[in-house]
C-alpha cells in the first residue's frame, strides 16, 4: 500500500433541522491508501453513510477538505462532481438499485454512456464486467428475473466496469442471506487483491467486515481501528 | 444502448400509461390537423403570378341573387380584365341526398376565364359550346356516377322549376375535365346559363355571382370599391371580395371559423397540457431513487434534465405525428369528396406548425419534471423508496 488516496483532514459535518443544528461528526481525520480495503462499522446514527457520501462526493462537508489522489475534492463543483465520480468512484448500494426495465447488460453499460467509447468497445467492457462477476449468461435478463445475489453482482459489474480507482460500498450485503453475502464479499476481496480496487465498506455486519483489511468503528465522531490480516 | 435508448425505455417503462398520454395527445393533434389543415386550406392565396380571382355577389349573402345587368356593367369598367358570371342551381342527381355541387355559367366566356385552371381538350370544349343542354363535369363526379361522354342525365334544382312543372332538366355531358394541377380533384358541374335562364319561372335574368380578374393586383381593392359604389343607390346592392374571402364566409355561415378552431384547439391542447405535466410529475417522482443513482453514478443535473424533456418530446411526437397524419388525411379525404374547395397546396404549413407545436408541448409539459430532477439532492434521492 503507498500514499493515501483518499484524505480527510478536520472535516465536519452538520445538519440544520428547524432551529436545531446536528452535528454528526467533528474535526474528522482519515487516510485511506490506494489498495486498501476498509470496513467503517458503528452503531446507527453514527454517520457511516454520510462519511460515505462524503468520500464519494455525492454530500459536501460542513468544513474541512477531502482529497483524492492529491487532489482536493471538495472545491469541485456539482458538474465537475458528477465527472469525477463517473471516472473514479464506483458505487454498490445495499438495495442494489438497478433500472427496472433494462436488462442487466444495460445496466452495466449504464455509466458507459458517460464516456466516448464506441459501441463495440462497451459491449466488449460490458462482457468483461459481467464475466468478473460470473454472471455473463444473465446478460439479457431484466433485474426481476434475478436472485437479489444476482443484482447485486450486476450492481458491482456496473461499479466496476468504468474502471474506477475506489469502490464505496454501502451495506452491499445487508439484504442477502448469510451465503450469498459471503460470495459477495468475496468478491470484493478479489476486486482488491486482483484488481487494485480501493474499497471502502460500510456495514453492520461484523462478519462482514472480517473480509477487509482493516476495521474502523465510528462511534461519536471519532475513529478506533482494528486490523485484519487477510 | 444510446441517451435516446434509455430515454424511451423510461417513457414506455408502463406501457398502459404511455398508450394513454399518446392517445390523449393523438386526439389534440387529430384536431389539430383537421381543423387548422381546413381553416389553413381556407386561406389559401393564388400561387405566385397567379391573379387573385374577385367576387361581387349580392351584400345581403351569398345565397342572394343579383340582376344579370350587373355583370354587363362590372365586364365593362376600367380595371376590370377578364369576367364571367356563375349562379348557383342547388343540384343533384335523380334523388336528392345525390347533391352535386352546381353552377350555371356562359360556357364561352368560363372557359376563356378558367383557360389553364380546368384540363378541357378543344374538340370538348367545341361539342359544350354548341350545344345548350351541355354540361361539363368533373373527372371524378363522372367516375362516381359512371358518366360517359354523350351520356344524357337528369340533373334536378332544389331551387327552379320549370314550366311544366318539373324541376328535372336533362343534359348531355358535353366535357368531363381531366385533373390539373391547380385542380386535382373536381366533383362540379357547370351548365349553360341560357339554357336553365329560358326554362326556369322564376329568378330569371338574376345570377349569384360576378367573377372576374383585374389588369393588376394593385387595383383589386380599387376596383371593388368602384364596383360597390356604383350599386350603392340600387336597390340590390353589392360587396366585392376575394375569392379566398367568398371562400371563406362560404363557411363563415357557421360563425367565425378561426376563432371557433382557436378556442378548440385552445382548449384541446391546455386539457392535454395539463394531463401529461400532472402525469409527467407523478412519473418522475416515482423515479426519484433513480435518477438520485444516475447521479451518483456520473450523469450530470444538466444531462437528467435534457433526458427528462426528450422524454416528453417524444411522448409528444409519438401522439402527434399519428394524430396530425390521421387529421390532414381527413381533410383531404373530405377535400375529395369536392363539396368544399379545400385546396391543399400549403398543408405543409400545417405539418410545419404540427412540429413546433408536439416540440412545444414536450418541453412544456417536461419542464417542471424535468427540473424538480435537475435540483434534487442526491442524497435525499437515494433515501426515498
């Protein structure tokens, strides 16, 4: 692992709720290098989710800067946002939100649209995404014709198949039962080891969080960290 | 996959719901094209270098009769080019609901007025001439009687009678016209004024009206005036138009047509315009978690709001272009049947507007939708269901 992708240096994130301001956390300090593959665990409310969205720039902090890759994330604006997600951040959400009437090598090419790349060359990127998630036989079936295991693979061949540098994960496992979430997860290790995804998860499920590489509880705004070997 | 790909998928992504909005759209636009088509057709200006026709006819209305003497009178005024005289004879053929649009007219002096406008061969215009009971038909109210040349028909008035009482007269068809281009389909009859003159018992020496062209388009209005004027004192006065006007207040006996085909396409299109951007919004917002992970995955607010206007672009063009088709169709359909002249040279114009109108329709519709999509926030789209 070398020098740290994603940086967070003081961030802060409030919410204003009618007169009532919500702190969910404060001065917040994270580094995560490049290959890494890191659980974020922590009891509800704690602002897993949002320290996601924060490091996928799909949320703003309050204060603080976000760096990816050196470069300061949050200074972009929405548009410039938008690029940078499309070129570099890939996103498995638990309910793994696929389009309902797109088949699912439609939906893997989905993010494809956002490039230039030609016709062929997405087919071709489309065939590889769903072979890495051993799905290339369910190529031409609608998201309600698949198993919510199934989904979720075409979820994580749609996150992968632009080729992004960082996987934000968002209890990818949290609506599959305990064997199909373990292929999932291994998965992800695969993505990390082979593929030098830089992963980070957030979950509830502390069997889970045992396919990472290391832990980080969120719990008050602050960081605890426990290392796994894998 | 194409935007455009993913953009019709998400408008027949409920197909019951797409089948619908085209239908109510098909509907405004079938009025649309029916009704804008006829009044565009009504309009219809002579085409380029092509004088514009005149009409004196009685000021009380059309249906009114004028003296046989005005015609001398207006033929010899200064301006006046080329003239000749048409009155109405209310026909049909053998049984009344067979009515045949008619006019009885000096065939001399129609043909060398209409020379060009009518496709008459010279040894059919010969056979007309020299004989009173002639009668020029159309191709195609030939065709649907089953006509031929030399054939002798009774042609019956709801308006004259003759002497011996009947209201039959028989004719010769004397000329059948073959279709032009400024006349491509003719479902008319002219015959002989002479001839209906001598054996009619009543309104005779009277006719409908004075058609007539003048030396140059600039002395249109002067020429009416003076014709107008010199009926002022008499006791049956004139108004002088154009032809397109006489056309126009042929119809105009309804009411005003523009602005009885205004207030229903009016009304039509802010029904139709209120369903579809109703319906529109509901869409949308049913999609919210998915255009929140279009978002997150790259697409910019800009390119959600283009996609969500192509949407209702396309809706509208799905609807409309049927709609408009079947309407101008229509038109034409009744165009043939020749009881209006309904010429359909500029139904193009109305195509055209058609187009701007489903482009108009789509964005108006789409607008809200579309950026209520722009600004939502992803993160509060992702925590909807």
């Amino acid at each position: 692992m070398n020098e740290p992708l994603i940086k967070l240096h003081d961030v802060s994130k409030r919410f204003v709720k009618g007169k009532e301001t919500i702190t969910i956390f404060e001065h917040l300090n994270l580094e995560i290098p490049r290959g890494d593959f890191v659980a974020i665990m922590g009891p509800s409310g704690s602002g897993k989710t949002t320290l996601l969205n924060l490091i996928g720039g799909i949320d703003r902090a309050t204060s603080g800067e976000i760096t990816f890759d050196g470069n300061r994330v949050d200074k972009l604006t929405e548009g410039q946002l938008a690029n940078w997600r499309s070129s570099n951040v890939g996103f498995i959400f638990q309910f793994y939100n696929l389009m309902p009437m797109l088949n699912a090598a439609k939906n893997v090419e989905l993010p494809l649209l956002l490039t230039n790349l030609s016709a062929t060359e997405r087919k071709r990127r489309v065939e590889t995404a769903l072979s890495v998630v051993q799905l290339p036989d369910r190529a031409r079936h609608s998201p309600s014709e698949l198993s919510g295991g199934q989904q979720q693979r075409v979820a994580i061949a749609r996150a992968i198949v632009s080729d992004p540098l960082m996987l934000l994960c968002d209890e990818p496992t949290g609506d599959l039962d305990r064997n199909t979430a373990d292929e999932i997860l291994k998965m992800f290790q695969l993505l990390n080891r082979e593929l030098e995804k830089t992963i980070v998860m957030v979950t509830h499920d502390p069997e889970a969080a045992k396919y990472a590489r290391r832990t980080l509880h969120l719990d008050k705004g602050h960081f605890t960290e426990k290392v796994t070997t894998i | 996959m194409s935007e455009l790909f993913l953009v019709y998928k998400n408008l027949f992504r409920k197909k019951l719901r797409a089948f619908l909005l085209s239908l109510a759209i098909f509907v405004a636009f079938l009025i649309f094209g029916t009704l804008v088509g006829f009044n565009q057709a009504l309009d219809l200006k002579p085409r380029d270098g092509e004088a514009e026709r005149m009409v004196t006819m009685n000021k009380v209305n059309f249906t009114q009769f004028i003296p046989y003497s005005y015609y001398n009178r207006i033929k010899a005024m200064d301006g006046v080019k080329q003239a000749f005289h048409q009155t109405w004879f209310g026909s049909y053929y053998r049984e009344p609901k067979n009515f045949v649009l008619g006019f009885a007219v000096n065939p001399e002096e129609f043909i060398a007025a209409s020379s060009g406008r009518y496709g008459i061969t010279e040894e059919q215009a010969t056979a007309w001439l020299a004989d009173r009971t002639g009668v020029m038909v159309g191709q195609d109210l030939a065709d649907e009687f089953g006509w031929k040349l030399g054939d002798v028909v009774p042609i019956s008035s709801n308006i004259y009678t003759r002497s011996d009482g009947s209201q039959s007269w028989p004719m010769k068809i004397a000329l059948i016209t073959a279709p032009t281009k400024a006349v491509p389909t003719m479902k008319a009859l002219f015959i002989n004024y002479e001839y209906l003159n001598e054996s009619r018992t009543s309104l005779k020496d009277q006719i409908s009206q004075v058609i007539f062209t003048t030396n140059s388009p600039d002395l249109d209005d002067l020429v009416a005036k003076k014709i107008d004027d010199s009926f002022a004192n008499s006791s049956v006065q004139t108004r002088t138009t154009t032809a397109t006007a006489f056309n126009k207040s042929f119809i105009a006996q309804l009411g005003n047509v523009t602005l009885i085909i205004t207030a229903v396409v009016g009304a039509a299109f802010v029904s139709i315009l209120l369903v579809i951007g109703n319906t529109m919004i509901m869409a949308i917002r049913e999609r919210t978690r998915e255009i929140a992970v279009m978002k997150t995955i790259g697409f910019s607010a800009q390119r959600i709001f283009r996609m969500i206007l192509m949407e209702t672009v396309m809706l509208s063009f799905v609807g409309g272009i049927l709609g408009m088709g079947i309407g101008i169709y229509l038109l034409m359909f009744v165009s043939r049947l020749g009881f209006i002249p309904l010429p359909m040279d500029n139904i193009w114009i109305v195509a055209l507007q058609g187009v701007g109108l489903m482009v108009a329709l789509g964005l108006i519709t789409g607008f809200i939708p579309a950026y209520n999509a722009m600004r939502l926030n992803i993160v509060t789209g992702l925590g909807r269901d």
